[in-house]
C-alpha cells in the first residue's frame, strides 16, 4: 500500500478528510448493518436532538505505525465501553457488543495510506461520535441515531521539542456533582469553550477547573486529567466522580506502579498543595503527557521545580514508558495493544 504524500511531521492537529467514514443508524430499536462511506457529510433533519438539545458524545483514540510496521490502537475497548457510558447516561442506544471495534478496524484498514509511517512522530486520530437524528421539539430523547467513525491524520504534538505550560485556575466551572463531567458528552465541550477563549486571551495555555461544590479540588482541564509528582517521588491523580476517566491518565498510573516501581495515590487533591509538588502533567491522548510549568491562582503564580524548560523527570521515565509500551519497544500488558494491519 502506497502511503499518501502527506508532510507528516508538520501536519497540525486540524481535520483532512480521508477516503473512507464508518455510518450506522438507529432505526425502529435496531442499529442496521451499517459500513463504509465515501460521503463525509451529514445530512439531518433541521429538528435533530443533537441540533437542537446537543443529545451527542464522542471518543478519540489514535492508529499508529509501530517499529516492525504494523498499524496498531492503544486499548480500544476503553473507549468502547467509556462510550456505552456516555450514551446510558445521555439516553441514547449502545452499540452491540464489538461493533465499536470492527467499525474501528474498517475504518482504519479503509484509509491506511493515511497512517503516518513510524519515526514521523505523526498517528492517525480517530474519531468515533453518535448523536440524535431525528426531529424533536419538545424536550425529549431523539428516536433515531447515528454512530459514526471518521479519521483524519495529525501531526507530531510536540513540534520543535516539548514546552511546560502555563496554566490558570478557572473562574468558570467544568462539572457540577451528580453532572455531566464523566462523560464524554460534546455539552462539556460546548460550555468550556468561553472559558478556554478567555484563558487564551490572558495568555495562559489552559484551565484547571476545580471542583463546583467547594472549589477547594483540583479536578482537570477542559481536555485533559492531571497527574502530580510529589518531592518523594509518589505519582498523585485527583480521585473524583466529576472527571472524565483518562485512558491515558489510567495507563500511566499503572506504568508508575507496575513497570517503575513508584508509589501510585489517587486521591483528592487540594489547590493549596499544588506548590508543595515537584512536578505536573496533562495526560489524555493527543499528547500523553504535556508538562505542566507553572501555575497561576488569583495573583500566585505556582512554580514547580521541574521549571519551563523540559518535563520533570519522572514525567519524562512515564513518558517514555508508555511511549515505548505503544510502539511496540516495551511490552505492553496484555489487551493493551490492537493489532489492526
Ligand atoms: C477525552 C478527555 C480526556 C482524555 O482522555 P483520554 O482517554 O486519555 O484521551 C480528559 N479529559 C476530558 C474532559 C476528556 O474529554
């Protein structure tokens, strides 16, 4: 299979359409049979739930070419069931059990000239979304959905070599208790949307929301989970019900504890020990890991040790960890790694 010629290395993270999208309506209780599409449009009634009442959800993984040149995806069945999830507690349909996967496979194996070689630093995302299609006014469940998998190619996310960030503590909320913030619904999005333009337009790089009910807690970004490195060396991640359960975030708590040896907590974390950490990271599947630099409160800036300039060390060894586990240079627990070509 001939590869597309594609700059691979300066590709952004922005949406080129590729050959071939995976499509499958609900209808009448039933999911049809559903398959491949050349069409990447959507044509819906002007009524849709998901125009009118956002009843939609997503997920994001990447395929990727290893070091003995499969194409592979990291813990699939994650995402599966963290979407089943998403649609109980949205009222939409699941999908039957497995179909997540072959929609996945289809999709993938559809568009492979699209899957960046290894070395380029560049995978393939992959976006699988469902959402209500058919008219309602009132507010109520839609009757009919659509689930759909598309991919589009992206580039490397550290380009020109990784830069901590800065980040602020948001005045807005993300996740009111007994919410929406566990899922993985396209309303979290929507509504942190403001929130990220103003962080922008600051200058910082991100938010970190805390918790709505005491807004003592740090709970995550608008995209992204935390981890914490402690001065002792423990890896720390805020335990709460209002978060989005991180792939990336589990997988690293289990490679701190597993394959390096390091004390694993996950536990309410508080805004006032943030200055007592050595080092910080953003986890979710765009970047891994993004280093964390410093922190801005209300006037404090929160420095950690790990500085502006590279990752701390034991975010670097997790990195580099999981990197490794993905590419096929470690081996990978067993489940973890999807061979789909
Ligand atoms: C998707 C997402 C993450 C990261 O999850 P991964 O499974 O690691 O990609 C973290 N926080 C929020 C709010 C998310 O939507």
């Amino acid at each position: 299979m001939e590869k597309k010629n594609i700059d691979w290395a300066n590709l952004s993270f922005g949406y080129i359409p590729t050959e071939q999208r995976y499509v499958t309506n609900f209808k009448g209780g039933a999911w049809d049979e559903g398959g491949l599409t050349s069409d990447n449009t959507v044509v819906i009634s002007e009524c849709a739930g998901v125009l009118q009442y956002a009843q939609t959800c997503f997920e994001g993984l990447k395929a990727y070419t290893t070091e003995d040149g499969s194409i592979v995806c990291f813990r699939p069945d994650l995402n599966a069931s963290r979407l089943d999830d998403s649609c109980k507690r949205l009222e939409m349909p699941t999908l039957p059990e497995g179909r997540f996967l072959e929609a996945i496979d289809e999709v993938v194996k559809a568009n492979a000239a699209y899957v960046p070689p290894f070395g380029s630093g560049a995978s393939l995302y992959i976006r699988p979304y469902m959402f209500g299609s058919s008219a309602v006014i009132g507010v109520k469940p839609a009757e009919e959905f659509q689930f759909r998998v598309f991919c589009t190619p992206v580039g490397p996310y550290f380009k020109g070599g990784v830069k901590p960030l800065t980040i602020k503590v948001s005045d807005f909320d993300r996740a009111a208790p007994n919410g929406t913030g566990h899922i993985k619904a396209g309303l979290n999005y929507a509504m942190s949307l403001h929130a990220i333009v103003t962080a922008h337009d600051e200058g910082f790089d991100e938010n970190m929301y805390l918790d709505a009910a005491t807004r003592t807690k740090v709970e995550e970004t608008g995209g992204a989970n935390f981890i914490f490195v402690t001065k002792d060396g423990k890896v720390v991640t805020p335990k709460s019900d209002t978060i989005l359960p991180s792939i990336t975030r589990r997988s690293l708590m289990y490679v701190a504890k597993e394959y390096l040896g390091l004390e694993v907590e996950e536990r309410d974390v508080y805004l006032s020990e943030l200055k007592d950490f050595a080092e910080c990271g953003l986890c979710g599947t765009a970047a891994v890991i993004s280093p964390v630099g410093r922190v801005y409160d209300h006037g404090t800036m929160i420095e950690f040790p790990s500085g502006m300039e590279a990752m701390g060390p034991i975010t670097q060894k997790l990195y580099d960890t999981l990197t490794g586990i993905q590419m096929g240079r470690i081996e990978a627990p067993e489940g973890w790694i999807r061979k789909i070509l």
